[in-house]
C-alpha cells in the first residue's frame, strides 16, 4: 500500500513540474485562446496540421490522421450501441440480486452513455474532421444510425 502512494506520489510531482516546464517554456501561464480548427486549415492547407483545443491536449490533429480518428469514432459508438442491452440486463440482475450499489454504478454508466451530450459531442468532432480535412466518415459502421436512435 505505502509502495502505491509512494509511486503515486512520485507520479503526479513528475506531471505538475511537466505541466510547470510547458507553461514556463510557451511564455505564459495560462492556456492561450484556440484558433477554430478551418480557419488554421485554412491557413495551412498544406499540411492540414490543426492544434487542439483545451488546456490539457498539446498535440495537434493533422488530417492524414482523421480516416483513423473517424473510424474510432464509428467504432466507439458501434460498441456503445452493442454494450446498452447488456449494461440494461445487468442492472436488472443486480438488482433482483438486492446488489443496490452495483445497480447504481451500472445505472450511472448507462446514463453518462445515452446522455445527449456525450452523443452530440461526437457527431460534433466528426462533423469537424468532416468539414475541415474534406473526408467523409466510414460507412461501414453506422456512425450517424447508432446517435440518432439514442
């Protein structure tokens, strides 16, 4: 136990100095305003190299990479669509069992899974990679079929 806190300790010094190294080394502390990902396209078509946008990502999304992220895409909510019936079916077991705390963490994942949000912000990224590298999603998983009905 004390091995695990020692380590987990040792781990988030190493990540805060890090994050203390990037800021010192940008110029400034805090994260500056992100540019929308077609105006930097835009800008340079070339090479289609689009900065994410959040404080915690400093990588950069190029579209060679979004037939890849795409059919990430596709593929997470191809599994969400598969996983809602047993995630269902599990919670009603736990349940008729009297297991109250794992029907509520399972009720909890279910909801996070069907929240509009979630759902929204993933046809929203699409639609991005969409528009901003000029390619169109897999159409071999059903992308669009699987939020639509959620």
């Amino acid at each position: 136990m004390l091995k695990k806190l020692v380590v987990g300790a040792i781990a988030a010094g190493t990540v805060a100095a890090g994050a203390a190294g990037v800021a010192v080394a940008s110029g400034s502390a805090s994260p500056s305003t992100a540019t929308p990902v077609s105006a930097v396209v835009a800008a340079n078509p070339s090479t289609g190299a689009v900065p994410a946008t959040g404080a915690k990502h400093a990588r950069t999304f190029t579209c060679a990479k979004a037939p890849t992220a795409l059919q990430r895409i596709a593929t997470v909510e191809a599994r969400i669509s598969a996983g809602l019936p047993k995630l269902h079916s599990a919670e009603q077991r736990a349940t008729a069992a009297g297991n109250t705390t794992r029907a509520a963490r399972i009720e909890k994942r279910i909801t996070r899974l069907e929240s509009p949000s979630f759902q929204t912000r993933l046809q929203r990224v699409t639609q991005r990679i969409e528009q901003s590298c000029h390619v169109s999603a897999p159409s071999t998983g059903s992308a669009t079929g699987s939020t639509a009905s959620a």
